[in-house]
C-alpha cells in the first residue's frame, strides 16, 4: 500500500465496520498478485478477535474436476471457481447465529481444506478477498450482495506481473513456464478483474 497514512485510513474504516451492528463483510478485489492477501491479513491481524480472514480461494475447484472441465491449465479464471458455494457461504456468514467453518486453499498442495477455517457467531467482521468478488456474472452478484463493502486493489501492471512470475517459481513452475502463465491466462484474468474495479466502493493504491 502507498505509505502508512493509507493503511492508517483503510484501518480505521474497518474499525468503523467493526463497531456496526451486526455482523459486517468486507471484499478485497483485484487481480492476481496485487497483494491482496497481504491487505487483508494485515487488516485482519490488526484488529485482532473482532475480524476473521475468509478468502475466496477456499471455492477452487480440485484439480481433478478441472481436467474432467478441460479447464486445469486455465485455472485461476472464473469458471474455475465454485461461485455459487463461496456465495451461499457469504450469506450465511452475513445470517450470523452459528458457527461457520470455511475451506482454505494450500498452495502447497494446490487444494482446498475443507472446514479449515472457524468463524464463532460473535466475531464483527469477516474480511474477504479474491479476484471476482465484483464480477457481474452467475453466482458472482450474489457474493457481492453479501458483502457491506468491496475495495479494489490496484498496482502498476509490471510489477504485478513480476510477482505472479516469482510466485509461479516459488511454487515449481520453471522460469519459462512462469512467464507464459503470467503472460496467458493469467493476464486474460487480469483484464477481467480490472474491468470490475469500477463498481468498487474504494480503489486502493497498492503501489
């Protein structure tokens, strides 16, 4: 983010969302590598008990249902999500009441973790983040439906195409398979995502 006064000003508007009544949601938009993660489990670890971190990754499909799809190698776009499962549990984290327990991605293992993640019916606020919490498509307005508020993160495009590259290394792909990724389907996402930062409450410079 752009220097401490922003991160000063986004956590005091969560603080704000903390103290409504109720249980309050909040998105955190943008396309991969954007730092979105890193947003949302600041804002997250700053606030302590009163916010839980739900991010949208937990509804990718499993690898083997996306080569039944044909859809593996473009995994990370939209259709390669469970939109109306990461909606209906937005709406049920917004119902409050019971305890929800939340599936969680591990990169590690390329998978989700099913009930990884426990959200007790007196935490205030769940944050949220992923790429398509803005898109206009199936299930997606539904999830944005659920949520009080969505910020859109936004960076310089090179240098978020330098981190996906480096997270693709990270994760095993070669330094060519890496580039083509970033340069593939991974920026036919991008080009998605960013066209929804228009129906953001907030556009963030992630800079």
């Amino acid at each position: 983010m752009a220097g401490d006064a922003v991160t000063d000003e986004l956590l005091t508007r969560a603080r704000e969302l903390v103290t409504r009544p109720g249980r309050a949601l909040l998105g955190i938009a943008g396309a991969p590598a954007s730092g979105k993660s890193t947003l949302a489990e600041r804002l997250v670890e700053a606030l302590g008990a009163d916010a839980v971190l739900v991010p949208m990754d937990g509804f990718h499909l499993d690898d083997a249902v996306l080569r039944r799809h044909g859809s593996w190698e473009r995994k990370g776009a939209i259709d390669t999500f469970d939109g109306a499962g990461f909606a209906h549990l937005l709406q049920r984290l917004r119902s409050g009441g019971d305890t929800v327990y939340a599936p969680r991605f591990d990169r590690g293992l390329e998978a989700s973790v099913g009930g990884a993640i426990e959200v007790a019916p007196d935490v205030p606020l769940v944050v949220t983040e992923g790429n398509y919490l803005l898109a206009d498509t199936g299930a997606w307005p539904h999830a944005r439906a659920a949520l009080d508020e969505v910020w859109f993160l936004r960076i310089d495009p090179v240098l978020r195409r330098e981190r996906l590259i480096e997270r693709h290394m990270r994760f095993g792909r070669t330094p060519v398979e890496a580039r083509e990724r970033a340069a593939g389907s991974d920026e036919a996402n991008a080009r998605l995502i960013e066209a929804t930062a228009v129906r953001a409450d907030r556009i963030v410079d992630g800079a």
